[in-house]
C-alpha cells in the first residue's frame, strides 16, 4: 500500500484562540499575522494536495469547499475565526462535532 502522506497542520504553525478575539484596530498587526497565518496554510494544504494526495477531486475544488464551510462555521457562530487559522487538533475538534450535529428542525 502506498504512503498517501499526511498533511500536519501543526507544522504550519500553531493558533492560540485566546490570541486571537474579535477584530478591532488595536491589534490590526496581530490580525494580520492571523489573516496571513490562515493564506499560508490554505497554500500549504493545496501544494499537499497538489503532490497527489487527491485522486477524486481538484485541490481547488476541495479547498474552496473548506473555505465555504469555514464561512459556514463563522456565520453559525461556531468558530470565531476561519477553519484555516485552526492549527490545534484540540480546537478544531469540537468545531468538527457541531459541524457533524444534525440540524435542528
């Protein structure tokens, strides 16, 4: 069987949600660091996709499908940054199950 790799997030970084609140002009740098912490592990994910980890679907098709999930999670209110910015396995997680949670009728 072929080692299909795996894409680590942690080594892209790591995200602090008590870092990171709401955005205010106070901490514009830090946001933007966040913003470009976030681009950098969208790239990083597409160049792992792009060395043939996907064999059903285009690496764009898959991250703008996370990147309309993410905006999905922001506006439900389940998550107060982007999917991307998520680098700990401990704080995607519970983002992760309420995403899985059917939708109350």
């Amino acid at each position: 069987m072929a080692d299909h790799g795996t894409f680590n997030m942690a080594d892209h970084g790591t995200f602090n949600m008590a870092d990171h609140g709401t955005f205010n002009n106070e901490d514009a740098h830090a946001n933007q660091h966040a913003y470009l912490s976030s681009v950098s592990l969208r790239d990083a994910f597409l160049v792992w996709l792009s060395e043939e980890h996907s064999q059903n679907y285009a690496p764009t098709v898959l991250a703008n499908c996370l990147d309309n999930i993410s905006k999905y999670v922001l506006r439900k209110k389940m998550c107060t940054v982007d999917l991307w910015s998520l680098s700990q396995h401990s704080v995607f997680q519970p983002v992760y199950n309420r995403l899985l949670e059917p939708y109350p009728i």
